[in-house]
C-alpha cells in the first residue's frame, strides 16, 4: 500500500517536533552530560583570587555595621524642630501617607527623644546617645536621604542587601568578592559576624550567594567558642605527610573537573574545601584577640558590658581586614532597632551596646592607616515615622518608614564631616538629593573600583545585576 501523501499540516508539524526535539537535547546535553552549547564551551572558573578592578579604587575592603531594625533618624541623626513644636497634636498631613496600618494605627506626632549637639569642625549633628561617635563627626559622610521601596522588614532587607525586594538573589558581599576577590587566599573573602543573642531576620538569606556560585557566600563566623569549626585536624601529623596527602587530593580534584569542564559548581566546592585547609593554618591567629594590647580591648570596650560583644566583633572586622578580607559584615540579633514601644528606652540601650565600638573601630582604623582604603558603613533597612505607633493606649514606638532613613559611611574615599540630603521638617519624606537603594549600591561599588554595569553574572541569557536593570547615579558628591 503507497504511503499517504503528506499535507500541509503533516510537514509543519513533523517540522515543529523537530526543531522542538533538538532543544530539548540541547537542554538534556548540560543537564545530563555536563555540555553548553559550543559556543559557550570557554571554561569557567570562580576562586577567590584577586581580581582587577574596572577603574582605580578608593577603597580596597568593607566593614558593614548593619542595624538591624530600623533606627529612627530624627531621634539619632536629623533633628527637627517642627517635631517638637508639634509634640503631641495630630499629624498635620494625610495619615495614611503613615506607616503600615492607615490612620487606625497612626497615633500623635512624637517629638524627638533625645537632645542633639552639632559636633566637630563640620557641626554635624548628633543625638547626645551616640557620644563616642559624635566624637568622630569630622571622619563621618552622614546620607539624611535614602528610601527604600518597602516597609516591612523582610522585604526591605532583601532589598538593601540584595538589590531585590524578594529572596533568592546575591546579596552586596557576593557581588563584592565575585567582582573583586581577595587579597588573602588563606581567608574568605566575605565574612559575616552574627551575634550571640542570636541571627538577625532572614538569617542566612542576608549574605547569600543566590544564584552566583557558593564560594561568594558569606562565611559566618560563630560569636563565641571557637568562631570556626573543625579548624585543627582530629589528630597529628608530620608536615611531609599533610603536604603529600594534599597534592593527591589537589591531583585528584583537578582529574575530576577536566572530565566535567562545563560544571562550575565543582571547582567553587573544591575551591572551598582548598580555603577550609589553609585557614587551618592563618585562621587561628587572625581571630585571637588576645595579642591585641590591653589598651586596643579597653578602647573598644572588651570585657565591659554593655559593649563587650559587640566590641569584640568590631575589633575582629579590623583584624580580618588588616589581613586582606575584602567584605565584613557585622550583625546584631534580630531587629534590637525595631522600636514599636518605648523607643526612647530602646534606642538607647542599642547605642550603649554599639557607640563606643563603632567609634573605637575608626580611631584604631585610622591610627594604622586603615581608615583610608577601608570603607565603613553604618544604617539599616529602613527608619521610623514621626508619628507615635499607636500600640493599645501607648505612643512612646515609632512605626516603619521605608520614605526616608539615614546612613552614614566614613574613610574610604568619602568625604568626612559631610552632611548630605534632606527630609522634609518631619523626617517623614525625602526632598532633597534623594539616594536610592541601587544608587547607594552603585556609589559602594564605584568606591571599590567597580562599575554597577560592567559587573554582571551570565544566567539564563541574561547579564544579572546587582542593580538589576536600573540606571542607578553614584553619588559623587560623597566622594572625596
């Protein structure tokens, strides 16, 4: 029997399975086999070693002191005067431009609690709870005009670690060491500092790697006992037998990655495992502090309370970044700044815990000559209201305002003593040079030699960014 005469349909369709059949081999190829496509067959590799930068940096490593929580700027670092004359009469704006809940959980307007002092030859002003950091107003590059996109924690910490509103993308550290590496193979190039008291919100999700590969992951290291596990081998042995056991490995790591060149996850993990054996050797001693001198540890406020803890992980990010790690990120416990209620009280237990480390971090970054190419950063995720929170018959909290907050940034290449931005007579909005999420990002980058556009990660056939597909603006004028 003659076969049938194919029609029009039987040739398209016959035709789309193909075409359909070839990409799903395609796709099969780097699933199965470990393939790309060949024009993509140029090998990968991602390490820690140093990377140049797109342009001469002015800073060549960071100390990030994230807080947690939202502290307020009006109470801290943006006085305003209109707050006071209109202590506890209503807002004299629309009540839902306020906070979370509308007019119903909207409350009175709530003077600053605190008195502010100008300081330094910049007359920089400051909340009489940050004494020790007042004191180095001249070092200081105070931004009054960042924002942010969302007023609910979670959400507004995705975006100021990771650029996104939602999670599962790399956060700033990542990008950092993805772009820069570091300048001490034997350490990691981003570390994170959790505190005892516990992890902040979101946990690990603040310093992860997303979809970049997991070597730019954040290491934690753990605030007491022993800050990193499994340092010391279980047992001892001569060097002879620890070199050699370790060039077999070396040699049989590198016979399994040439058999699978297209999987880059396996030279990350190695990569890690190779940074887990040499820290054996340097980790111990850069994370002693015993052989810092009894007036470093009184300056820092070691063995004191309330500051004994935070101290010490102030004076361990200048220790790991005086042996060449290029990010550190210092946490408090989940949200101490969250002041809902009483955040006169609030506030100034957190500055108790903080003022006096944060400041002693500079001066001793500045005595060794540190403070040049070392950027510190301070601030949150968002600020607070002018409001009161109204929280049952209480108004002594302030509610979540993602409209306006402060940071501030000193040494690195930023102008000390600088005030920049402004709200309006509230604090409640920004009105006058405004600083985006991704411009504040942009302007880090810039700091450390990278442009926010040339430092992308190819996935899925697009070139991801930090700042997504934004057109952010560095800040030039915070930059010295």
């Amino acid at each position: 029997m003659p076969a049938p005469t194919p029609n029009r349909r039987d040739f398209f369709s016959n035709t789309r399975d193909g075409v359909f059949g070839v990409a799903l081999a395609s796709l099969l190829s780097q699933d199965l086999l470990g393939e790309e496509p060949r024009q993509q067959q140029a090998r990968r590799t991602y390490d820690n070693r140093p990377k140049k930068p797109h342009h001469a940096p002015a800073a060549t490593s960071i100390i990030h002191l994230f807080m947690n929580g939202g502290p307020s700027q009006m109470d801290l670092f943006d006085p305003k005067p209109q707050l006071d004359r209109f202590n506890g009469k209503p807002f004299p704006g629309s009540p839902e431009e306020i906070g979370n809940f509308g007019s119903a959980g909207v409350g009175v307007v709530m003077g600053s609690q605190y008195k502010f002092q100008q300081h330094g030859q910049s007359g920089m002003w400051m909340a009489d709870v940050l004494p020790e950091t007042a004191s180095m107003a001249d070092e200081l590059c105070m931004i009054r005009s960042m924002w942010t996109d969302h007023p609910n924690h979670d959400n507004a910490l995705y975006k100021i670690h990771s650029g996104r509103l939602f999670m599962g993308y790399p956060t700033l550290g990542s990008w950092v060491a993805y772009g820069l590496g570091s300048e001490n193979l034997d350490m990691p190039a981003y570390v994170v500092l959790t505190d005892p008291l516990g992890w902040p919100k979101n946990g690990a999700r603040n310093w992860t790697a997303g979809f970049l590969p997991p070597v730019y992951q954040g290491t934690v290291f753990r605030p007491t006992g022993a800050p990193v596990l499994n340092l010391k081998p279980q047992y001892q042995q001569s060097d002879a037998i620890n070199q050699s056991a370790r060039e077999l490995l070396r040699q049989l790591d590198q016979h399994h990655v040439s058999s699978r060149p297209h999987q880059a996850e396996l030279g990350a993990r190695i990569e890690s495992y190779e940074l887990a054996a040499r820290m054996q050797l340097t980790a111990s001693d850069t994370l002693d502090l015993n052989n810092e001198s009894q007036a470093t540890l009184d300056l820092y406020g070691v063995g004191k309370n309330p500051t004994d803890s935070f101290a010490r992980r102030c004076l361990l990010a200048r220790r790991l970044v005086e042996r060449g790690v290029r990010y550190v990120q210092v946490f408090l416990e989940e949200q101490p700044w969250d002041s809902h209620v009483d955040l006169k009280d609030n506030h100034r237990s957190v500055c108790q815990r903080t003022d006096r480390p944060v400041a002693a971090l500079l001066k001793d970054l500045k005595r060794m000559g540190l403070l040049d190419n070392t950027l510190v950063i301070w601030g949150g995720e968002f600020g607070r209201t002018p409001t009161a929170q109204k929280t049952g018959t209480r108004f002594t909290g302030r509610d979540h305002n993602m409209q306006a907050f402060t940071s501030w940034m000193a040494g690195g290449g930023t102008k000390g003593g600088l005030t920049y931005g402004e709200t309006d007579p509230f604090g409640h909005k920004v009105v006058e040079k405004p600083v985006s999420v991704h411009d504040f990002h942009a302007t880090i980058l810039h700091l450390l030699g990278l442009h926010h556009h040339n430092l992308f990660f190819p996935r899925s056939g697009l070139n991801e960014r930090l700042t997504g597909v934004n057109e952010p603006h560095v800040v030039q004028e915070i930059i010295a």
